[in-house]
C-alpha cells in the first residue's frame, strides 16, 4: 500500500498493490476481470490494473494472453482522491 499520513495520524491510502504474482497454470491465461471489494463503502468495487511496465497501468481486457510461467506479475487498484482510510 502506499499513501499518507496526516496531522491526525489517521494513514490514507491511495493504492493496493499485488506484487510478484505468477502464472504457474503451464498455459497462457487471459485475465477478465479483478477488484477489490469494500467491506465499509457499500460495497464499492475498485478495479484492479495490470502494470506492464513499459504502458504503464492498463485494464486488464487490454492486456495479451500471460504467457505460462511469467512471474513479477503486478495488479495495482488506485484511489485517486486518497478517500480510502485504515483506522
């Protein structure tokens, strides 16, 4: 996660992300869809979104097939506004 701290000590972050994950399933897979889901906001659904590195992030329906045994595979969901808090 990354984020702020402010002068209440109360950490706002401004992304989540899922680093170093691998495709171990022997065959190229396409990713559809990914989010994560609050449990506080009413359900709200933040999308996750591919790092390629090179394009910087873009949605997963964008992306290619992964290739078999690909690692440092990163999906980050942003929150632009830092409008999501830990207490």
């Amino acid at each position: 996660m990354a984020g702020t701290q402010d002068a209440n000590g109360i950490y706002k972050v401004n992304n989540i992300q899922f680093l170093a994950a691998k495709n171990e399933t022997g065959m190229a897979i396409r990713l559809v869809d990914a989010y994560i889901q609050s449990g506080i906001d009413s359900g709200k659904k933040m999308p996750l979104l591919l790092n390629t590195y090179e394009h910087r992030l873009i949605q997963l329906n964008d992306a290619n097939p992964i290739p078999a045994n690909t690692e440092n595979i990163t999906l980050i969901a942003e929150f632009p506004q830092l409008s999501e808090t830990i207490l």
